[in-house]
C-alpha cells in the first residue's frame, strides 16, 4: 500500500494547531493520553468511485 491509498479520518489538534492526521479514532486518542490541549476531529471522507466508475472513465461506455 503506497501513501497515496491512505484514507485519513480524524485529525488531532494541539491549542489549535494541527499536529496529525490518523486512520482511525482509536489511533488519534491514543496519540492525545497524556497531552493537554488535545482536540480530536472528525475529516470528511472522500467519495470512493465503484469498479463500473473507474472502468467507464477509463473506457467509456460500453455498447454491447
């Protein structure tokens, strides 16, 4: 899996600050035990295509 398929979904702040993004929330709150200040956010996930997407806007549309 390269950096690129990575689906980030919660964020954590630091007194406002960005400081990192996590793949899921378990990670995110244990990143902030211990810290003060520690803000936990919720990303908005992008929109997956399905297979039938990907090959049309590879292809086109396909006339049988």
């Amino acid at each position: 899996m390269s950096t690129c398929d990575r689906v980030f979904t919660h964020e954590v702040l630091i007194d406002g600050e960005s400081m990192m993004r996590f793949q899921s929330l378990r990670e995110a709150k244990w990143f902030c035990e211990g810290k003060t200040g520690t803000k936990i956010i919720k990303l908005e996930a992008p929109k997956k295509k399905s297979d039938y997407q990907k090959a049309y806007d590879a292809v086109g549309e396909c006339l049988f």
